[in-house]
C-alpha cells in the first residue's frame, strides 16, 4: 500500500508511457497478418498496406476493444496469487508490459513474425516465478501454447493447400481460366464473406456487447455472404472490369482474385485490431484499476476511458513507423505471392481463426497465417519455400515464451529498486 499511496501517479504515467510501448510493438509486429500477403503480391503498395491498415486496425481497437480487460491474461496465473499483494502485481504487470515490448521491438526490428499474446504471457510467467514462486504458474496451461506452435500453422497450412489446389484444378489448369475465374468468384466470394462477418462478429465485435447468439451469428454470416457473392457476380460481368482486363489472360484471373483478398485483409485487420490491442491494455488497466480502488485486484478491470484509445494509437504508431519490417518477411521471405496465392493463405488463416474459436484452441494469428502461406509454398513444391527464413521464423516463436520471462525479471529487479 505504500507504494500506492507514494508513487501512485507516478506510477499510472509510467505505466501508460509502457502501454504505449507495447501497442507500438503490437502495430509493427502483428500487422504483417493483415497487410504482409497483400504488399507480397503486389495487390498494395507498402504504403497503401499502412494506410488501409491503420484506419482498419485503429477502427477495431477503438471501437471493438471493450470496456473491460483481463488483467491476467489466458488465465495463466492463478486469479488469487496476487490476493493481500497489490505493490507485487503492480511492479509486476508494469514490467511484463515493459518486457513484452522490448521483445517485439527487438523482433520487428529484426523482422521476425512473432505471438504478441505469447510475448506478454511469457512475461507475466517470468515476474510470477520470482516474486511469488513457480506455484502460482498454471503450467498445465503451457501445453497448448507449444501446441499451439505445431496445431494451428500445420491446420492452416492444410487449409490453405485445399484452397490453392483447388483454385489451380479450377480455374487456372483450364483452357479457360478467365471464364472459369468469373464463374467460380462468386462462389469463393460467398464462402469469403460469410468466414469474415463470423469472424468479425465472434471475434472483432464480441465487445460490443451484441450478445448474438449461434444462430443469429449464422444467419447474418450466410445473409451477407449471398450479397456478396451477387454483387461480385455483378462486378465481374460488367463492363468496367472487363475493360481492366485488356492484357494477358492469367492478370485478369489475379484481378478477380485480389478483390477478394483486400476484402479478407481489410476485415481480418478489424477483427486483430479489436483482440490484439487487449495485451497492451490488459495490464495497463490492471494497474489504474488497482492504485484508483486502493490495492484492490479485479480479475478483470473496467478501463479507464483514456486507456483504449492509448492502446489504438499506440498499435497505429507502430504500424507506420515499423510495421514495413516484418510485412517484408510475410509478404516476400517465405514464398513468392500473387492474388491468388495470398488469398490462399489470408482465407485459410480466417478459417483456420474460426475453427479455434469454436473448440476454443488457443491460438496466434502470426502463426497461423505463417502456416498458411508455407501451405501455398508446399504446394508448389520444396523449392518455393525459403527455408533459411522459415527456420528463423519458427526460432523465433520458440524463444518468443522464455525471452519474455527474462526481460520481465530483469524489468521487475528495475523497477523493485526503484519504487521500492
């Protein structure tokens, strides 16, 4: 309580100016799993990518991102560890928030795709273990984060194999693949939509307090997803498109299939934006909630009206100012992209998000969508994957959980010698 009492603006100000830090990281890290497949091939500019993103993903954490946190995320600490120790949990969320932020500046920096929720769970696990002992860790709970390094890449990657194969059979091993493209978009335009709006109603809107039940959620999905797939009909007979498709017939195949991958960007963008920006704030909010009631802990705390939009801008500074870095590596290192194999990756990652968010696997997007893309990779073969930068990819998911623990230590001794 002293420590509230003496330093407890200090502190919020503090912690702020860390909240920031980590939304920064979040915004140059994570939004390579929007944009990266996009710039790769070649449907945006880098800059276009920024500015698109930054009005999706700033649109998600702003309006999306809820009025309460976790303040323990993923459950990973029991909720009573900190009971009767409010100075610990304070110290001890300003430096997992100033250690998960070190770690993806570093890894942006370097241009490693890495878990942001893994980052900020590996530092919480690490101030636990040496304020309050490796008993206050549900390790149990680990187990399916490492599955989670295995699972979810290897469901995308499959996923993502069917879609390409199945765009390859289709549409472009036809005599006709421009035909074929205009009579098989719709198609892939419903199923599109209908994935995106479930996931942005389950996952991107789930704060907003819509309470939508299955059906209701189903119902919508599919009554948007049969829009969509009339208006592409629409489109891609007119002739407006078909006066953009006066070159060489495979550029017009791409044309129809970048239209959908801008939408599938843009949505999955909002849909991150609005989850994501809740490991930057979590713990941000933690801390306020308990200096403002008084060393009082919530397992989940209301938020300050100033914490979100903190979080929002944080993620959009990071994003222009960083975000170029690991967009390069998504988009580029792994295999070369065109539309169509870019809307291979980015649809099984949103499939791939939904599947998680009906079994309730816990799940990385980056991941994910790393996976997704070494699916398209394989099924052009071996040789079109570049293994130095997947192994340095994969490197970084697995020291992603202890490189956390150790900042947040280093950060914690910091910090304990300073307010304490």
């Amino acid at each position: 309580m002293e420590l509230i009492n003496q330093y407890g603006t200090v502190i919020i100000v503090l912690s702020a100016i860390l909240g920031f830090i980590m939304a920064f990281g979040i915004g140059a890290n994570d939004v390579s799993n929007a944009m990266g497949t996009s710039v790769g091939s070649g449907v945006l500019t880098a800059k276009k990518a920024i500015y698109l993103a930054l009005v999706f993903e700033f649109a998600g954490a702003y309006l999306a991102g809820g009025e309460v946190a976790q303040t323990i995320k993923s459950g990973i600490i029991r909720a009573d560890a900190f009971t009767g120790h409010p100075d610990v949990f304070i110290l001890g969320m300003m430096s997992a928030l100033a250690a998960a932020g070190a770690w993806l500046l570093i890894a942006s920096k370097m241009g490693w795709p890495v878990s942001t929720t893994h980052s900020i769970i590996g530092a919480i696990i690490g101030f636990a273990c040496v304020t309050l002992g490796t008993e206050s860790v549900r390790w149990g709970a680990l187990g399916g984060i490492v599955g989670s390094w295995f699972l979810t890449p290897f469901i995308a990657g499959i996923v993502s194999f069917i879609i390409f194969t199945s765009t390859q059979k289709l549409i472009f091993d036809t005599e006709q693949p421009l035909k074929n493209a205009q009579k098989y978009a719709p198609f892939y335009m419903a199923l599109t939509v209908f994935i995106i709006a479930y996931v942005t109603l389950v996952k991107g809107l789930k704060h907003v307090g819509l309470n939508l039940s299955g059906t209701e959620t189903l119902s919508i999905a599919a009554v948007l997803s049969i829009i969509g797939a009339i208006g592409c009909r629409f489109y891609i007979h007119s002739e407006h498109f078909i006066k953009t498709l006066q070159s060489t017939k495979f550029s017009g195949v791409e044309k129809v299939f970048s239209l959908l991958m801008l939408i599938t960007a843009c949505s999955m963008a909002f849909a991150h934006g609005s989850n994501d920006v809740a490991n930057a704030v979590g713990p941000l909010a933690g801390v306020v909630s308990t200096i403002e009631h008084a060393g009082l802990i919530e397992s989940k705390a209301v938020m300050a009206p100033w914490i979100l939009p903190l979080g929002a801008m944080g993620i959009a500074v990071g994003l222009a100012v960083m975000g170029y870095k690991v967009m390069g590596t998504i988009g580029t290192g792994i295999t070369d992209l065109t539309p169509s194999r870019g809307f291979s990756s980015e649809f099984s990652c949103a499939i791939t998000v939904v599947i998680a968010s009906g079994t309730g696997l816990p799940i990385s997007t980056t991941q994910t969508l790393v996976g997704a893309i070494l699916g398209v990779g394989f099924a052009r073969g071996i040789a079109a994957l570049n293994l130095t930068v997947i192994r340095n990819i994969i490197a970084s998911w697995v020291i992603t959980l202890p490189a956390g623990a150790l900042f947040s230590i280093i950060f914690y001794f910091i910090f304990n010698a300073i307010f304490r």
